[in-house]
C-alpha cells in the first residue's frame, strides 16, 4: 500500500478521530497505554493528534480484538515479529547495548525509552519506517 502525503500531513484530534474510526475516545487512549499505538502530541498544547495512518490504525486493533479474538498480548506479538533493529538497520554495537533490542516483548514505539538509533538520528515515530510498516503489514490488515 502506498502512502499518500495528504495522510500523513492532515491531522485530527482525538474526537474526530474517534468518530472517523467508530472506535471510542477512551478505547483509543487505552490503546496508547498498551503500547499499540504511539500518538503525536501537539508541543504546545500537549493534545494528540492522528494522522489518516493513525486513525486506520485505530480500526485494525479494533479488527484484531473484536473480529479476531486476539488479545493485547498477541497483538504485540505481531508487531515484534519482524524486530526494530532489522528494519532500521541498526549497528550491532548499538544492538549489544539498546534496551529496546533487550526487551523484545513489544514493538520499540511502546517502549519508555526510544530505541539507542533513534535517539542517536533524531527520529520519530510518526515518520519512523518500522512503525509504519507494522501499521501496513499484511498480517494484520483484514480480509475484506
């Protein structure tokens, strides 16, 4: 799937959000706590915003659990499938001493920490390819 720049440029806060995706304020949240979903927050006034990617984010976890009957847990098994530090291709001086790489129970945006490259180059997230690429894979977008 080929991402459009309109998606990633056009954000929306929580409440469009909720009514875009048909998924609850508070169930998105709920999400972010579990660590499947990391949310941009404006600098100044600290509230989320989601992109397009995001918000069909939102939809694919609701798939997964309720259409599915997959749990958090199996969820972030999925997402820590194909591991940050391939994706990135990170040094393996880096591997031997980032504690994302150590953790390896959940994908690295849910980490407390950023991932030791990430700090190092400066990058997020939102516009990072590991998380992007977990938000398309094949594995966990619906059969239509």
């Amino acid at each position: 799937m080929e991402i459009k720049t309109d998606e990633r440029k056009s954000l929306y806060t929580i409440r469009v959000a909720a009514e875009l995706s048909g998924v609850s304020p508070g169930t998105i949240r709920e999400y972010e706590r579990q660590g499947l979903l990391r949310v941009y927050r404006d600098p100044s006034s600290r509230h989320r915003l989601f992109s397009a990617l995001e918000i069909n984010w939102v939809r694919q976890i609701w798939h997964l659990i309720h259409e599915e009957r997959l749990n958090v847990e199996g969820i972030r098994r999925l997402l820590t499938v194909v591991p940050c530090f391939e994706i990135a291709k990170c040094s393996r001086e880096i591997r031997e001493v980032c504690p994302v790489v150590r953790e390896k129970d959940h994908p690295c945006w849910a980490s407390k920490c950023l991932p030791l490259c990430c700090g190092e180059s400066g990058r997020n997230c939102q516009s990072c390819e590991v998380y992007t690429l977990s938000q398309q894979n094949p594995v966990l977008i619906p059969k239509v």
